[in-house]
C-alpha cells in the first residue's frame, strides 16, 4: 500500500467509514434493497470522503452555459476549500481556472457570478489575468530574475460543455464528459437547453444532506400530502421512467390537470409562453425530471427548463441554486414574465426543503438503520445505486458493481 492510499482505497486520504455488507444491500433489485445506511446522511468522515472523491475526483455540473454566454462573463463556485472560476473567453469559450492568484494565493473572483471587460484582476497585489488565464500585468516584477508570466497564468480546470450544462472535472481525471451526460444529452438536446437564457434565480441554504435532497427529487410519492398545488397539476402517480447509457436516473411526468400548460402558479395557465420548439403534443402535456450525478437536478417543461445544482457545506448543509431557463423568443416577448414558474417551483422548492429537513433531523437519531424503498420508489433507488457503487469501489478495491436496472428503456 502506497503512502498517498487507504485503507478503504481511497487516493486522496479521507476513510470511508461504512459497513460494506450494509452497502451492498443498497444494490438489492428494488423489492430486496434497503435505503443508504444512516452514516451516509450524518457522518461527518463519510461527507469529507464525499467531497475528495465524488465532487474533487469526477465531473460535477457548474450550472447553464448560457451563464457564462459571452466573453468576459464568469461563474465562481466553491467546492469544499475549493474555489472555481469559469469565464467566457474573447473567443466565446468558456473556460474553468482555480481561482487563486499565483502571487500570493488571494482568491480572485468574489462574487458568485458577473462580468468583467477583458481582464480578472487580483484584489490584493493587481495582477490581472486574460480571460484565457494568461497572466498578463505584475506590478513590480520588473527586476525579479527568472521570472517567466508564461509560467504564472491561472491553474487550469478540465472543463466541458454538454447539452448546455457546463461541468467541471478537479480531478482531471474522468471520463470523457458526453460519456457521464450519456443519452440524456439526447433529451437536454430536444429540449433545446443550450439554446436557452436565463429568466431567474434562487439560492437557498437548505439544512440537509446533498444526497437526501436528491433523494427527495426523485420520487413523488410525497407529493399529495407535501404538495398539493404540484399534485393538483400532475398527478403524482402519473408518468413513467426514463433508461439509458449515463451517470443519470429519471422519468416524467404528466400534466393531468385538463387546462393546465405548465407547471406554474394560477393553474398552470397564468402564461402566454409558447411550447419549447419542436416538441411533440404528447411532450407538451408532460415534465421531464432527471438527476445528473452527482449534484445537477433538471426538470424539463414544456415551455422552460429549471435547473437545481447543488453544493454540499456540511454533513447537513447544502447550498442549493435554483434556475429557469426559457427561449429567447419568449424572453424577448413584450409581455415575457416568468414569474408563473419562479413563484411555484419557489414554492414547491421550501415545501421539500422543510422534509428533507425534518429527514435529516431523523437520521441523526441513535438506533435508525437504513429503511426499505417502496416500489413506486425505483429511482430514487437508481440515484442510490449511483452512489453506492462509488462506496462499494471504495470499500472493496477492485470491486466493479453494476447498476440495476429494473425496467426497459423508454
């Protein structure tokens, strides 16, 4: 075993304290399985090997293309002590750097996202950085011997645009990126989602673990009691799951509701917004809703796409970005208001915060061990497999388990 390697085979250092007999149970067909074991959601060891070898070590999504759509517009996203920066380069690609100076290690970029003309400047000493991160001011190192710019540009990130989600890889090590978006780049496509613009935002800071909010998403047998207003729309047992090559789990759902258009306030009809070009009939009665692993959230409509990313703070603490996303047409509308679908899903969004808030108060409780999935509960359990295939790897080096698959491809 080499210096840098652990016990549970990590490469980086963090132990992964899990049973690997209770994992395993994880990857049970769906009427075997039970639920991530408690630690998962509550450990503090377990959340620090999470974030060297699931959000470091692997492409994660950084948010919509369209955010960072012209030259000089950036994105800066923490990941664990991590900070990244992506920004538009006077060629219109946008491009991923660590955002530190390598003078005296300040972060560059403060902000969560902006604009600058044609340079990042450093706030501490002023040296600037192309946006292609070629250094290219120094103040005072004219007489430094030896002293090469070449050398000092911006610490590049591996980064990737795919169906209009721009991810990062910190590792740099991953797979090709089309490979992990797999053949949900073929629904983010028919979607149009790199041709769209943003239309509006919400942060939150929900008190839960990353994995329970993903979990959440994944199912909606709670949406009747939690609810009402969504079920009202889209019945929560209407729809079907979505297979296929990638790291991603999904299905739709459809608007039940005769005069409902969409998903948004005042029945789903408060808008004049038109269907998403080219979509069937059939797709214009229905929402699209997949997980990317590991942290990108995407829920296809007939008329936007909303995007949730998500960032884990702590064992029970994740910041949460929520995005809409429409056709410049209907930007461009003279009556355009996306307030319909911000005000619901706003909505919707702090209903499930509260219950995954409440679930992650529960597994905390000594003498909780992992729960059974009901069988209208197969994608969460998919999501689940994802990540406990990564654990199993871990905890038995070597070990290559397969996902289940409980059903044909849609």
């Amino acid at each position: 075993m080499s210096g840098m390697e652990t016990m549970n085979g990590s490469s980086t250092g963090a132990v992964l304290p899990l049973d690997p007999a209770e994992v395993r149970r994880n990857l049970e067909p769906l009427a075997r399985a039970s639920m991530l074991p408690p630690a998962a959601f509550a450990g503090q060891e377990v959340f620090d090997w999470e974030l060297e070898n699931l959000f470091s070590s692997g492409w994660i999504c950084f948010g919509h293309v369209s955010r960072v759509g012209r030259p000089g517009m950036y994105l800066k996203r923490e990941i664990g002590d991590d900070s990244v920066v992506v920004v538009c380069g006077e060629d219109g690609v946008p491009r991923a750097f660590l955002n530190v100076c390598r003078h005296r290690g300040s972060t560059i970029v403060q902000d969560s996202e902006g604009s600058v003309k044609k340079r990042l400047q450093c706030p501490y000493h002023a040296w600037s950085y192309g946006l292609d991160g070629s250094l290219v001011a120094t103040p005072h190192m004219d007489q430094v011997d030896d002293f090469d710019r070449s050398c000092f540009g911006l610490i590049p990130v591996r980064s990737a645009v795919v169906g209009g989600l721009l991810l990062v890889d910190l590792g740099g090590q991953a797979p090709d990126a089309r490979e992990h978006v797999g053949e949900l780049v073929d629904h983010l496509d028919h979607y149009r989602n790199s041709e769209l613009v943003g239309g509006g935002r919400v942060e939150y800071s929900v008190e839960a673990n990353w994995k329970g909010i993903a979990e959440n998403y994944n199912e909606c047998l709670h949406c009747p009691g939690i609810h009402p207003e969504l079920n009202r729309l889209s019945n929560y047992m209407s729809g079907e799951e979505f297979y296929g090559a990638g790291e991603w789990c999904g299905g739709s759902m459809t608007l039940t509701a005769g005069d409902a258009a969409t998903m948004g306030s005042g029945g789903g009809h408060a808008s004049s917004r038109p269907p998403i070009t080219g979509l069937t009939e059939a797709e214009e009665r229905s929402v699209l809703y997949f997980a990317l692993f590991p942290n990108a959230l995407v829920s296809l409509h007939p008329d936007y796409v909303m995007l949730h990313t998500l960032y884990p703070r702590g064992p029970g603490e994740t910041e949460v970005i929520c995005e809409w996303f429409f056709e410049q047409r209907s930007v461009e509308a003279e009556d355009f208001d996306p307030t319909d679908a911000i005000e619901f899903w706003d909505m919707t969004n702090r209903q499930d915060w509260h219950v995954c808030e409440l679930a992650q108060q529960g597994v905390r409780i000594k003498g909780y061990t992992a729960g059974r999935y009901s069988g209208e509960e197969s994608t969460v359990h998919a999501f689940d497999n994802m990540i406990a295939r990564r654990y199993l790897e871990a905890l038995e080096p070597g070990s290559r388990p397969e996902p289940i698959r409980e059903g044909a491809a849609a």
